[in-house]
C-alpha cells in the first residue's frame, strides 16, 4: 500500500524552505500531496492555479528522480479532514524555529483528538532555509528588494508580475 503525505500550506508564494521540505518529504512518502489551504478572508499574491503549477514545476524533477508520485489539491476546512479525504496517512510540517514547534505541537494534538488515524511528521527546516517565509518574501518584494536568495527562479518571476501589477491598481 502507498504511502501518501500531505503536505499543507498557502505556498504564497512557494519559497526554497518550502521546496526543501517538499523534496525531503518525497524520501518519505510514495505520494506527496501539496494541499494548498483557502481561507476565504485572505486575498492571496498569486492565484491557486499558478501556485499549483509552480510546485508542480519545481517539485516533479525530484519526484521522478526518486520514484515518487506528487500532486497538488486545495482543500478549506480542516487539515486532518483533507487528510481523509485524500487518503493521507502522515501530515508533514515544516518547521522553522522554537515559534513553530510550540505551534505545530499543539495542533498535533487536537489532529490526533480529531482523527487519530493521521500521524504528524515534522522535517526542522535547512540553516540555509530556516529564516525565510512567505509573508517577508511577499513584503521585501513589495518594497522592490531582491527575492532572489529566498524561491526559485520561476517563482521570483511569477512574484514581481504578480506585485506590478498590484502596483499598477492601487
């Protein structure tokens, strides 16, 4: 029987931690699901379509290398209900720091109250990605600084059409 990961998050947009963790993940799991979580009062930079296409476009060089399968889904209610629902046995996260692990144990244990079936994993993030998050790559490319250090290349692209045009509403 496979094993199928899930992967949650915005993925708005995709940065090299998150890609870090995603091909680190493809070791663990026959099937990664990148379930990328709507939340109805947040107004993402990049559209569900381009993110999908992003991590699919970055991820499945490293899927076919190791002989693994990975998708993307979007999923708005709960993570452990996803789970389910794509027939996920392990939720992996991602974590940064100190912050993120208070956080993230918490949540594992109302997930296992909630559905007990459904393991949590945590990879602890590279030093050379353990600083970056999505919200500070969205702000300093706001600002016109360089992301350059921080996502891939097709991302960075898809980021400064995304903030010029912003720019070109407001």
């Amino acid at each position: 029987m496979a094993r199928i990961g899930l992967y949650p998050g915005t993925f708005d947009p995709m940065t090299n931690g998150h890609l870090d963790v995603i091909r680190r993940s493809l070791r663990l799991v026959d099937h990664l699901i990148v379930a990328i979580g709507i939340n109805a009062t947040k107004v993402p930079l990049l559209s569900l379509e381009e993110r999908f296409a992003l991590i699919e476009k970055e991820a499945a060089p490293t899927a076919k290398k190791l002989g693994a399968k990975i998708s993307t889904a979007s999923f708005s209610g709960l993570v452990v209900d996803a789970a389910d629902e794509f027939g996920a046995s392990v939720i992996i996260r991602g974590l940064r720091g100190a912050v993120d692990f208070e956080y993230e144990t918490q949540m594992v244990g109302m997930n296992r109250v909630m559905n007990p079936k459904v393991e949590t994993v945590f990879l602890a993030a590279s030093p050379e990605t353990q600083f970056i998050s999505s919200t500070l790559v969205r702000q300093i490319a706001g600002m016109g600084g360089d992301i350059t250090p921080f996502v891939p290349a097709s991302v960075k692209k898809k980021v400064l059409a995304a903030v010029a045009k912003q720019k070109k509403k407001g």
